[in-house]
C-alpha cells in the first residue's frame, strides 16, 4: 500500500482531498470547503435528515444510490464513490429551471423556513433516481422518515410528490457516473494518513485480514453511524481507522445448502431486505429500525458488534439460532450469537479478530417466528423491549422454542426458563398463559428513563400473548397489543 489522496465523483469530476483529518465529517467538508451550504447541519447525530446527501456507488454494471446523513460520515468513506448534494439538482433540469421535486415542493407550498427543505428534497432525490414510476404515499413516507420538520409538517410535502413525477423526467447520467467509478477502481487501495493519524481502505477479504492482525488496535469504521457520534458528539480522538467499505466480500449476501450468509458489511438496508425474504417475521423489524438515511449506511455486522443490550437485530438473529463467523488471519471460528456476548458491551472477539459473516441455518419445518420492537416512538427510536420467538410446531405442540429479549439485560438473552415450560406442551390458551406468567418473572430488567423495570417484564410477557394471538388468527388491534406509539 502507498499512500494517497481521498478521491470521489463529485460535480462532474473526479475530486481529490488530502490534507484534512480522516475524522473531518462529509457535513464539515461540504460546508466549510466547497461552501456548499445548501447541506444544513441540525442534530449533527442523524436523527433530523437537514445533511442528507445521496451516494452512488457501483453494484454490478448498475449505479446504487443512496441517502445517508452527512454529518456521520468520514471524508475518507467517500473514497471510490459519488457525491451529490441538493446543489447538484437544479443543474440537471437545465438553466433556469427547478429539479422536479422541488419545483413540486415550491408549487405544493411545502416549505416554510426551508432549513429542514434540503433534506427532504435529496431523501426523495434518492426515491427519484430508484423509482421511474409514481411511488406510492406509503413509500414516500417511508423515504423521508428520517427527515424531521418543525413547521410545515409533512402532508404537504407527501401530497406533492404525485406532481414531481408528472412533470417531464431529469435525470442523473449514470454513464459517466459509472465511468468515473470504474477509473477510480483501478486506483491503489486508500491509504490515508494525517499527523498521527490514518485511514485504511482494505480492497479484499486476505488485505483486511492482513492489515487487522498488523492493527489490533485500529478502530474497524464500516457505517460509521454509531463511531461518527463518538466524534461529533463525544470528541472522543481516534487515530488509526481500517475502512471496511471498499472489501467486497464482506457486502455479499448468498444462500449456501439453505444457510443465509450475510457479509458483515452488508447494509443494513440490504441485510433486512434478506432476512425478510428469509423469514417475512422480520418485517417489524425491517420497517422500525432507524431510518432509512440510517440503514443506508449503517451494517449488520456493525450493529452486532456494538454489543448493546437494546440492539434490534440480535434478538430475533438469537431466536433464529445465528452464528457470527469470525477471522483472524487465515483463521476462522463460528460462535453462536447468543455466546458472543460476554457482558454489557462486551464480546468475544480476540485481539486482531473481526466480524466477516452472520449465518442463518435454513427454517425447520413448522417454524412461527416474529419480532416486535416496543418503543417510546413508532418511528426513529430506541428499543424498550425487543421480543422474538422462534416456536417449532407439530400437532399442535410445540417442539422447540427459543425465545430472545433486548432490553431486559445487560446483554441480549434468550429466556432459557420459559422456553422449557412450553416444549412439548399443547400450542393453546392456558399453556401460553402459563408461560407468560413465567417469562413475566425470568429477567430482573433495570429502571431506566424508557421504562421501568415492571413495565418491561409486562410487555416481554404480552408480546408472547401477541404471538398465541396471532397464530390463533385474532387481530391483534382487538387485543389492546398494538406496538406502542
């Protein structure tokens, strides 16, 4: 590896930064470099979407676009990619004249003070590029659900969109995009260094496992959604980084003999798409978790070995009997998720030891699973209490259980107890409710500002009454269980 400079596809050139910390934020560049200020800075933690931006990478012979926030994003994570800001869109429509979603947003008077505005235009930008056709309301407000407003609100906006898609059609020129990103494909791996600082962008599975075991220490940055807080946020200093973007192999996603094999630097976005295909009782999940600017950037693999006991994944992946697939050099070891977490943020991983892959053993037969988040917001929120059941049934009894809890621990825990008191019993009422009176007692949950501890025993014990009903066929809005908003 040699050392060079930052490169990425931004206004209709190959751009190259070099003399600015690897820690400087996409946000910070934007704003205080190219003083392009159209992106806002807001929560600067991506809760509020005022940075979005959208991102173009090339998967195939196609170029993926992608909303993400800014103000969590390193400069060198833009390296062999493309930039786009709400700039860059007006352009595309001709001299004089408004990008389509914002003329529909100037002509739906969908804007007041317009700070939050740039935001909601890229987050539907992205929405544009991915869907020649009108998209449904349902999408559009999934697209900016990541996007908060003070003053507008929201209908006006969703009610505009239908107009943006009727007027005549611009668009980005994806080949010179592409052409751009394949020249930049042939440059050397990223080897980025500052004063005491640097950025590594392994480009393969052997390089990453080479330059880990040479930098146990280094701090592995795939989304950097939670590691950007720790600078934005903590200013916490972070010296040496090992990228995880640029490795292939750790974004593949296959079906190996039945197994899922998710790579630990898939999006989460790309993860939960095939978990849903996988096993559709994820759907819950899929929708609740983050944003989509959030998902967009953010990793599985990241979000599992953050370790935290309110993560949303690791219940239902427990439930589901995951393992992690772990390197270190030319080793590799399978250890079962729900093993993985020795205590409160801690795992099992080694000194130079990293995430490659989550496995998934194909579904047995007469398999019930689901996954419920509870939480204070039905959207953008941390979890209360994160339930998942994976109940094997044949004859009306059940023949295997493994139930999974975020929330309820200092780590992620499957409820050993109850899971014993429903094998082999009949799948009816009053085996449920014994059961849920037992789970109501299995875990010793804290109190905290979220919840207290009785109110989480409560609801992990009615998310197993949510489950019988279910199955059962009675909706569940009758039931008083919906998930709480």
């Amino acid at each position: 590896m040699s050392e060079r400079a930052i490169s990425f596809h931004f206004r209709g050139a190959i751009r190259q930064v070099e003399g600015l910390s690897p820690t400087r934020t996409v946000l910070q560049y934007l704003r205080e470099e190219c003083h392009a200020t159209g992106t806002k800075e807001g929560c600067a933690e991506g809760d509020c979407g005022a940075c979005t931006v959208v991102i173009g990478e090339k998967r195939g012979a196609r170029l993926q676009l992608r909303a993400v926030n800014a103000c969590l994003q390193f400069l060198p994570m833009l390296d062999g990619k493309a930039l786009f800001t709400v700039e860059d869109l007006a352009p595309l429509a001709g001299t004089g004249q408004l990008h389509p979603l914002q003329q529909a947003l100037v002509d739906g008077h969908a804007s007041q003070c317009g700070f939050c505005t740039p935001g909601f235009v890229m987050s539907l930008f992205a929405l544009y590029e991915n869907t020649p056709d009108c998209p449904t309301r349902d999408s559009v407000m999934e697209a900016i659900s990541g996007n908060l407003c003070r003053c507008t609100g929201y209908r006006p906006i969703i009610d505009a969109m239908p107009a943006a898609w009727a007027l005549p059609r611009v668009g980005i020129e994806r080949t010179a995009v592409l052409a751009a990103l394949d020249e930049m494909a042939a440059l050397p791996t990223l080897e980025y260094r500052i004063g005491e600082q640097c950025f590594i962008a392994p480009r393969s599975l052997a390089e990453l496992a080479a330059a880990r075991l040479a930098m146990p220490e280094a701090r592995l940055v795939a989304g950097a959604t939670d590691v950007g807080l720790w600078v934005t946020k903590q200013l916490r200093p972070i010296r040496d980084m090992l990228g995880l973007g640029a490795v292939p192999e750790l974004k593949a996603i296959h079906r190996d003999a039945g197994t899922l094999v998710i790579g630990a630097s898939a999006s989460l976005t790309d993860a939960f798409a095939a978990l849903v295909d996988f096993e559709p009782g994820w759907a819950d999940i899929a929708r609740r978790f983050a944003a989509p600017p959030i998902r967009n950037a953010g990793t599985l693999g990241g979000n599992l070995a953050n370790a935290s006991p309110i993560g949303d994944s690791m219940p239902g992946l427990i439930a589901l009997d995951a393992r992690v697939l772990l390197r270190r050099g030319e080793r590799l070891r399978r250890v079962p998720l729900e093993d993985f977490y020795t205590g409160y943020q801690q795992t099992a991983l080694e000194p130079g030891e990293f995430i490659q892959a989550l496995e998934l053993p194909p579904a047995p037969a007469g398999r019930l699973f689901r996954c419920w988040k509870i939480a204070r917001r039905f959207d953008q929120d941390i979890s209360t209490v994160c339930g998942a059941f994976a109940l094997t049934l044949a004859d009306g009894h059940v023949g295997d259980a493994r139930i999974a809890f975020g929330g309820m621990a200092a780590t992620p825990r499957r409820a050993p107890i109850t899971e014993a008191l429903l094998l082999g019993q009949p799948w009816k009422a009053d085996t449920v409710s014994d059961a849920m009176a037992v789970l109501a007692e299995e875990f010793t949950p804290l109190d905290d500002l979220r919840a207290s501890a009785a109110y989480r025993r409560q609801v992990a014990a009615k998310l197993l009454q949510r489950l019988w009903l279910e199955a059962s066929g009675v909706p569940v809005s009758l039931c008083g269980l919906e998930p709480q908003t």
